[in-house]
C-alpha cells in the first residue's frame, strides 16, 4: 500500500514539475526572493558608512588646502586659459596623412 501511493504521488509530483509555469517561473520568483535579502546587506552597507568623514575633513585634518568646489568650474578654467592663449587668432596648418608621401606635398607647396 504505501509503495502504490508513493508511485501515485511521485506522478503527481513528476506532472506538476514538468509544467512550464513551475519549471522557468519558481526559480526566477525564488530569484527575486533571494536577492531581495541579498540586497538588504549591500543597501546596509551604505548607510554605515554614509557617516564616514567626508575629505574635505580629513585633508583638513592632515594639513591640506583644498579649493572650494565653487572656484573651479569650467567657465573658470576656460577664463584662466583664454588668457594665457590667444584663441581668436589661429592658422590651420595641415600635416601629412600617412599614407601620403612627404614630397608630393612639397611640391605642392
């Protein structure tokens, strides 16, 4: 007896588990279910060290001095290189390409 009903629920089981929904659908939910707790670990470990002192603090306390942030932005660095070169007066010079050969250019000049 308990070997018939063991047969009976193992076609039963093989039936159920041959069904596409339970073979690709349980593992991805077991998946998502799974890495929810995974991520639960990764999510903590950036609150704890959110409190961590920033650089800023920690150059200060070395002894560095940083610029603040808001001196150097690109309009200031563009300022600071428009001074130093003169880029409204410039020549387009050209190079030779390499598969061109130097005295064909030459001539031509």
């Amino acid at each position: 007896m308990f070997k018939e009903n063991f047969i009976e629920y193992k076609k039963t089981i093989d039936k159920f588990l041959k069904k596409k929904n339970v073979r690709y659908g349980l593992p991805f939910i077991l998946f998502c279910v799974c890495a929810s707790f995974g991520m639960t670990s990764v999510t903590e470990l950036r609150y704890k060290y959110r409190s961590v002192k920033t650089v800023r603090e920690e150059a200060k306390q070395e002894g560095l001095k940083l610029k603040k942030p808001e001196e150097t932005t690109l309009e200031a660095q563009y300022e600071i290189i428009k001074k130093q070169v003169d880029i409204d007066n410039w020549e387009n010079k050209r190079i030779d390409r390499p598969w061109e050969e130097s005295e064909e250019n030459a001539e031509k000049k």
